[in-house]
C-alpha cells in the first residue's frame, strides 16, 4: 500500500502527520508533498521529523497562487501540469485536504499511472450552502469544464469533484452541504479528524480572576471575500474598544495564519492581546475561557475543547439554520460577556 499526502495548509499539515505516522508503523510507503511553494504558506514545521525523508516540496512561485489573479493561476496550473506528469509518481491511495486546482492536476497525474488509485479528501473546516443563480452557474461549469478536462483551469465548489471517492468531514451539516452542492463521493462520512484529540486535550487551564475571551479571525482577503474582511474589520474594532473598558474580561484576537495583523494597522489594538502565529490554536483555546468568532470553523474546536462557544453577529448576518454554527449562542455586543 502505498499514499500520497497533498499539503495546502496548516490544519492539512496537522491531520496528515498523524495519518503518516500510523502508514508508516503498519509497514506502508507514505510521500508527502507539500504545496508550500504555490501557496506561500509554511507548513512543514508541522510534521514530525522522522517524516522529513517523506517530504517533497514544489518549487517557489512569483506570487501565492490563491492570491493571483486568473491569468496568473492558468499560467501556474500550465507549469505545474507539466510537471505533475513527470514527478508524481504511482500511489494506490492519494490523500488531500480539498479538491483545489493544484489538487486536480495531482490527482489526473497519480490515476495517469494507476488509474484506479483512490482518491480521499478529508475536510477539515465548515461549510454553508451556496444559493442562488450564481452559485449554481458555478457548479454548472464546473461540470462542464470536467467533461472537457479543464477543470483545474475554473473556479470550483469545494468537495463536488467527480474524481474524489470518500469524503471525511467533521460535523453531519457539512455532509448535509456537500450533497446540496452535488458532490458524487461514493461515501462521506462523518467523523473526528485526527489532529482533534490534541484539541480534546486543552480541556484544562490555569485559573484566573478575569473572563478569558478569545477571538477568531479569518482569512477574508486571502479569498477574495472583500466584504467579509471589511465586516471582520468591524468585528476587531468593536473588540479593542470593549477590551479597553473591561475590568472583568482578558480579550485576546487570534490573527487567521492566512491574514495579516498588518492590515488592520489603521485600527487602535493596544487593548488586546494578539495571537498572529507564535501560539497554536490549542495553546490559544487552553488560554480562554470563552471563544468567539463571526465565521469560524475554530467554534467547532472550541467546543471539542469544552469551551463555551459564541457566534458574533454585529457586522455578518446570522448563521443559516442547518449550520453547526446556527446550534451555537450569539450575541450582537460584547458587553453581553461582561456579566
């Protein structure tokens, strides 16, 4: 048996050094391929060392490739087609953390060699339902661009691929979305993600005489979401005033490790205590009492840690009501923590 981890991100990184590790101790061949290069992220730090032999890199480009305009990406998805063909190799099982464009080109290279290699993908994150006449144009030509076989070359709707076989999400309304969306998946299944336990295990902290709220950020611009940042904006600097004024409360801004603190120099901070990647996310969960966020995935892992969880809805519209995050409290100022 032979796999094939495909790195894009951190929370990737975390779940696929567990699954390598357990490969490798019941005898199976295990690569690893980080995009780093393409991305412009750091995610090798993640893995543990004994992997390193394991780790294949691609090399740098110009510019993020998530943060490039569409000529740009066409021309990286050209160069990398190329040279998906010459390097990858034959794997009977592949392994991803979604279903992007440098993914499909991975996976139309690994099946070139072994055409019946198993593709999984294990989603690591939440989703909502995309509506609309847009939305559905969207997946429209997503199809359309799999029967002419440029579907890396398009936008794309995550988990709906028809090259992928199984699908692992985290929480039943994620399966729920990606059925919305048309995902043909032989199986998805709903499970904990390995780098969970280490969640599980930030159920403890020190005491302290103050109320320990953390806030979770995302990466708004590194998407392209211009109004989701410019609300997220709202979000810090509601934050930092209610951070001033508080005699009860500790507020820490945990910084997307896809964002920038640097964007928001324009706000007043001084009152908060920033996380922008010097700490994990376990070590910042193990700190708080309360967790907050307006649109986060990292509610989720709160809640595994035994955190209270709350949706903040001041600036984004409420949660649809067959989210996880629709399950959860919200509240409209933070002063309704201050009680």
């Amino acid at each position: 048996m032979s796999t094939l981890f495909v790195v894009q991100n951190d929370t990737h990184a975390k779940n696929f050094n567990i699954l390598a590790r357990e490969a490798i101790s019941r005898g199976e061949a295990v690569s690893i391929l980080l995009l780093d290069g393409a991305t412009h992220e750091s995610t090798e730090q993640f893995f543990d060392e004994t992997l390193t032999p394991s780790i294949n890199r691609v090399e740098r480009t110009a510019r993020a490739f998530y943060r490039s305009g569409g000529l740009h990406r066409a021309r990286i998805c050209m160069r990398f087609r190329a040279w998906a063909r010459a390097e990858i190799g034959s794997f009977d099982h592949v392994v991803l953390g979604n279903d992007g464009a440098l993914q499909k080109i991975i996976v139309k290279a690994a099946r070139a060699r072994r055409p019946n290699c198993r593709i999984t993908v294990m989603l690591d994150g939440l989703l909502t339902r995309a509506k609309g006449s847009r939305a559905l144009a969207k997946r429209l030509m997503q199809r359309l661009a799999e029967r002419l076989n440029l579907d890396e070359f398009v936008p794309s709707t995550v988990g709906v691929s028809r090259m992928i076989d199984d699908i692992t999400v985290m929480h039943a309304s994620v399966a729920d979305v990606l059925r919305f969306h048309g995902a043909s998946a032989q199986s998805i299944a709903i499970s904990p993600l390995p780098r969970h336990a280490a969640i599980r295990e930030t159920s403890g902290r020190d005491a302290s005489g103050k109320t320990r709220i953390l806030f979770l950020g995302s990466a708004y611009l590194w998407h392209g979401e211009h109004t989701g940042h410019d609300r997220q904006t709202a979000d810090f600097a509601a934050l930092s005033h209610f951070a001033a004024r508080s005699a009860h409360c500790q507020c820490r801004l945990r910084i997307h490790p896809r964002d920038d603190v640097s964007i928001y120099r324009q706000l007043d901070l001084t009152g908060l205590q920033i996380s922008d990647g010097k700490t994990s996310l376990e070590e910042d969960l193990m700190w708080s009492d309360v967790v907050v966020a307006s649109r986060s995935s990292g509610l989720f892992d709160a809640t595994l840690a035994g955190r209270r969880a709350v949706v903040y809805t001041a600036h984004f519209p409420a949660p649809e009501d067959d989210t996880f995050l629709s399950s959860l409290p919200s509240i409209t100022t933070f002063e309704e923590l201050d009680q």
